[in-house]
C-alpha cells in the first residue's frame, strides 16, 4: 500500500530574496536545435505583495498596463505572437510579470524592449490616473467587476472553494472584500509599487 508523507516531509515552496536592482537570470536551450522561438519571463517583485492593499493596487496596475504593453510590444513592435503581463504569487509573494515569446528575436531584445516600455510609459500612465477621476474609477470598476463575478459552473465553484480551503483563509466573503479594497484604492497606491 501507500500513505501520504509527514507534513514534515513535504517540500516548501521557497523564494530567492534578491537585494533592490539585482536580476537572476536563468537559460534554457530549446529541445530542438532548429527551433528558432526565444521566451522571456521577466518578474518584478513587489515589496509587501501579500499586504491586501498592495495585493489589488498591483492587479489594478496589471489591468491598465496590459492591453497598452499588448499595442505597443507586439502590434507596434511586432516581438512575438505571445505578450502577456501577469500578477502572480508564488510562495507568498506578488510579482508583476512579463511574458513574450518570439520567433525572430533573442531574450536580451524582449528584455530590452520591456525595460524601454516600462521605462516610458509606466509613469505617465500612473501619472494620468493620478489626475483624471474618472479614467481611475473605470478601471477599479473593471476590476470590481472581474473579481465579483459570480461562479457559473460547479466547477468553478468547486475551484473556488477549494482555494478557500487549501490557503487557510476562509473569506468565504472575499469577493466584497475584494470589491471595498479595490474601490478605497487611490492612484497614490499604484505610484507605491
């Protein structure tokens, strides 16, 4: 027979804790040596990412970034056929990501691209919430929207209350949790991250 391993045996999930400005950079060569796609994922760390506040300032910033990094990075620039930003977790700390697979350019290209976008268009944009109301309330709605949906199948409440139950939260009213945070935010918190 089997038996599940001790807690005590099970791996944790852990982070590498890079000083402020540092990069790791890891290389994998493709299966096929005639396979001309390149990838990047490029992940920023957020500082205080499990604190609420941060937590949906940081998914408010991927949600303005995204369809403007989607314009300029691959129909503008035309880099790949795969651009994405993305704000995951991964143990216990929040990233804002990127991701652009290309078939005609090299990593160091994709990243020098996305340091040049965020270069000159991250500010302005978390400027021009700062000063236009209205624009900052549309997204917040957006996202408002997004994390209130109500499940529509049995899986995705399956899903759902599993996450409930595996993260040993139980907010099982996470969902108006969610919308007050995101409704308090103010473009000071995206300028924060």
């Amino acid at each position: 027979g089997w038996a599940p391993l001790p807690l005590a045996l099970l791996p944790h999930t852990r982070c590498v804790a890079l000083r402020p400005g540092s990069r790791l950079v890891t290389r994998a060569r493709a299966p096929h040596d005639d396979d001309t796609n390149s990838a990047l994922a490029l992940y920023f760390h957020i500082p205080n990412g499990h604190e609420p506040h941060v937590h949906y300032a940081t998914l408010l910033l991927q949600q303005v970034i995204k369809q403007m990094a989607f314009d300029d990075l691959r129909t503008r620039q035309q880099l790949g056929y795969v651009v994405w930003t993305l704000a995951p977790t991964y143990a216990g700390e929040r990233f804002f990501g990127w991701v652009i697979q290309s078939a005609e350019h090299s990593p160091d290209a994709l990243e020098a691209a996305i340091d040049q976008f965020v270069a000159e268009h991250m500010a302005p944009v978390i400027a021009s919430l700062a000063t236009d109301a209205a624009l900052l309330e549309q997204h917040k709605a957006a996202l408002i929207l997004k994390h209130t949906l109500r499940d529509k199948t049995f899986r995705e409440t399956f899903s759902s209350a599993r996450s409930l139950l595996t993260s040993h939260r139980y907010e099982f009213d996470r969902k108006d949790r969610a919308a007050a945070r995101i409704a308090a935010l103010a473009a000071t918190d995206l300028a924060s991250i």
